[in-house]
C-alpha cells in the first residue's frame, strides 16, 4: 500500500513538451524508456515504491 510511511517517487514517462505543460509537484520527468535505461540515475532512494503517471496509461503497457 502507498500510504503506509515509505518512500513514494512520481515518475512523467510522457514526453518532455506534456511534462512543461502541467505535472504535480515533486514529479521526476522521465520519457519514454530513459527510467528503465537509467534508473538508478532518475531514482536514487533505495526500496522507494515508483508510480508512473501517463495521461493515456499506455506508453509502458505497450510491447513493441
């Protein structure tokens, strides 16, 4: 459960023009598959829980 006092990090996987317009505060700005390239660099809190925001909720549930 999110809520239960551990470490919660929002990522943007959308694109970096939708990230410009609007994101809540506090949000990492990750597009595409950059985070799963890189996260050690995006996230750097050891066993933080990772919510990915998207407004269409299918850039990372898609399979090429």
């Amino acid at each position: 459960m999110l809520l239960d006092g551990g470490e919660v990090v929002l990522v943007n996987v959308r694109s970096p023009e939708e990230h410009a317009q609007a994101h809540p505060a506090r949000v990492v700005s990750a597009p595409g598959g950059q985070l799963v390239e890189c996260s050690d660099d995006w996230i750097g809190i050891r066993d933080a829980r990772i919510v990915l925001l998207d407004d269409d909720s299918v850039r990372y549930g898609q399979r090429p």
